[in-house]
C-alpha cells in the first residue's frame, strides 16, 4: 500500500514538472492571451527557479509552495489557454522533460533580488526601531 501511494505521488510529481514546462512554452506561444501568458511567466518563473522563495527548511511553510501554491498557479493558467495551443506545448513539454530537467536562471536571480529587498527592508526597520530607542 505504502508503495502504491509513493508511486502515485511521484507520477502527480512528475505530471506537475511536465505542466510547469507546458507553461513556460505557453507564455512564448502566439496564440494566447496576454493575462495567461503573464500568469504563465510568473507561474512558471517560480515553479523552474532552483531557489524558491519559502526556503525548504522552515518547518511547514517551506513545502507550502511546493505543495500548494505552484500546483493552484498551474492549474489556473492552463485554465487560461486555448486547447489547441494547450496540446501542442504539452507534447513539445514531454519530449524535452525526456532529456533532463530545464532551470530558470532569470527566475533564480528574480526570487534573490526578492530575499535581497525583503532582508534590506528588515534592515531598515531593524534600525530605525533602535535609532529610537
């Protein structure tokens, strides 16, 4: 039993990456949207960053977005994009997942310019609080 749950697991794990990849060639695809084609940019952005935003080691909230938010931004998108164009991103998504797994570097840099501005404003109010002490 505990080994039929670890390989549904791991084929929803697998289907959520190929997704992930779907999105990316969605958001260069002509024939979507501009609002799919941002949200794709910003889902898939996230989901393909070796860094993510809620590091993996605070307890919980670390695979909060793993588990929750990068699954619900994918399925929302692909709610947003015509069926054709769906299909064929999703074939040309599978055969390059079948070689390795593709890595968003300007996403990478995006989520550290965000810790980056995140920890300068705790910075800020760190010193302003004992300037007035």
């Amino acid at each position: 039993m505990v080994r039929r749950f670890a390989d549904t697991w791991k084929a929803w794990a697998q289907r959520l990456k190929v997704d992930a990849y779907t999105l990316y060639l969605v958001m260069r695809h002509p024939g979507v949207p501009w609002y799919a084609r941002l949200l794709a940019a910003a889902v898939a952005g996230y989901a393909l960053s070796p860094i993510d935003l809620i590091p993996d080691f605070i307890p919980v909230l670390g695979y909060l977005d793993d588990l929750v938010i990068v699954p619900a931004g994918v399925y929302l998108t692909l709610k947003l994009v015509p069926k054709p164009v769906l299909e064929e991103c999703r074939q040309k998504a599978r055969l390059v997942m079948a070689q390795g797994r593709p890595v968003s570097r300007a996403a990478a840099v995006a989520i550290i310019i965000i810790w980056a501005a995140v920890i300068l404003v705790l910075v800020y109010f760190l010193v302003q609080f004992l300037r007035k002490r």
